[in-house]
C-alpha cells in the first residue's frame, strides 16, 4: 500500500486512543491537601473534567499535560516524606 492507505491513519488513532485513555483515567486525580516550601498549608481541591493535578509535592496545579500527572497515589507519597 502507498501513502494513504488504510495503515496511514494508525499512528494519528493509536496516539488519540493513549490520549484519551490517559485522559480518562486521570479524571478522578484530584489534588490533595500538601504543604509548598515555606511550610504553609494548602488544602486539596477538584480539578475540573478532562483535567489532573499536576506539578510537585510543593505545588499542585490543574493541567490537560499528561506528562505533569501527579497521581493521587504520588501525592500521598509526598506526605509519607
């Protein structure tokens, strides 16, 4: 097959099906409660849909970046150390 055939579309879909599913997946991680760099305490909050917590144990965030993901099961590893 040339270009344009059938097989030309699979990459495009295979990188929408992980975006999507990562999407999903993360729509329940919401940022917990944490304490940033100067010890002042922040409470959690709920980011909105099609968005995740992001950011760091000192700062949380709400983003569409799967690559800034911070899961729920990470934040509590935060507060362990």
């Amino acid at each position: 097959m040339g270009p344009g055939g059938p097989a030309s579309g699979w990459p495009l879909a295979g990188t929408l099906l992980v975006a999507v599913a990562a999407s999903m997946v993360a729509g329940g991680e919401d940022c917990l409660w944490y304490v940033d760099r100067n010890g002042s305490w922040h409470p959690g909050f709920d980011c909105e849909f099609f968005t995740f917590c992001c950011g760091t144990c000192h700062q949380r965030y709400c983003c569409r970046d799967p690559l800034r993901l911070l899961t729920e099961r990470q934040q509590r590893h935060c507060l362990a150390f």
